[in-house]
C-alpha cells in the first residue's frame, strides 16, 4: 500500500495465483492457530493506521478504492478460520 500511495508500482509476485498461495502456506503453515490470529490482527490494524494517515488526494486516489479491503470483511473471513482455541 505504501508503494502505492507514493506512485509506485509494488513488484509484481512471480508465478500464478496458485503458486503464490501455495509459497505463503509454507511460510504460514508453521504458526500456531495463535500466532497466525494475532498476526492477522496485527496486520489489519497496520493497515487501518495506514489507511487513516492518507491525505485527502490520496484518499480519492488510492483509499477509497482498497478500503474495503482492510475494513473488515477481507479479515472477518481470515478470522473465522482462526477462532482461539477454547
């Protein structure tokens, strides 16, 4: 997101969708239920931070458009898979 708000293009990720999914697994696969939570907690807040410091023009040309991907309902999803162990 920071890239993109600056007028740079983010590196586009090697491989179909597929192998990157497939490549984040691995990474992923060797958290605790836990830590992947708090990991998914911790990253929608960052990027909520990131969100709430955009200039007005940068609302209007970046914003607006992926905040929908941070409110909430991107992370309700990741969430409902990693309910705390009780």
């Amino acid at each position: 997101m920071r890239l993109a708000v600056g007028d740079a293009a983010p590196a586009p990720l090697a491989g179909s969708e597929d192998e990157i999914n497939a490549r984040w697994l691995q990474v992923d696969r060797v958290l605790t239920r836990e830590q992947a939570r708090d990991w998914c907690i911790q990253s929608a807040a960052a990027l909520r931070r990131a969100l709430l410091a955009l200039s007005p023009e940068q609302w209007e040309a970046f914003g607006r458009s992926h905040a929908a991907d941070v409110e909430g309902d991107h992370y309700r999803g990741h969430l409902g898979y990693l309910k705390p162990d009780s």
